[in-house]
C-alpha cells in the first residue's frame, strides 16, 4: 500500500493517528507525487513543528507495519 493510501484510510478513523492524517488530507498544498521515503521524511518536519511527533512514530509504526 503506497503511503499516500494509507493517508487516506487513516484521515477516516477518530484517533489522535487519524487527527494527524485528516489534517494531512486537509492540507491543500501536500505533495502527493513524492516517494513513501520522501512524504515520510516531510511528514515527521511537519510533525516536530506542530508538536505531533507522537502521533506521527505512531502513524509510521502503522504504515510500516503493513508490510510496507
């Protein structure tokens, strides 16, 4: 499952993972044409700057774990 697909299945359930992948979704101005590396890596900028690191670790956790 690519990354970009993840997003979007998580932005739909109600937990702080999906919060964070809601407001991903949300973000007019994502670049959805990048790598999984690359949109992981601006990911965890994004997140450290909005104090979401938690829930990012635990987004990554969740991708990864998909075999991914």
């Amino acid at each position: 499952m690519t990354i970009n697909k993840f997003i979007k299945i998580c932005s739909k359930k109600e937990t702080p993972v999906g919060e964070f992948a809601k407001d991903i979704v949300e973000n007019g101005d994502f670049p959805y044409i990048q790598s999984d590396e690359e949109v992981l890596e601006l990911l965890e900028k994004r997140a450290s700057l909005l104090g979401q690191t938690k829930h990012f670790i635990t987004f990554k956790k969740n991708f990864l774990d998909q075999g991914n």
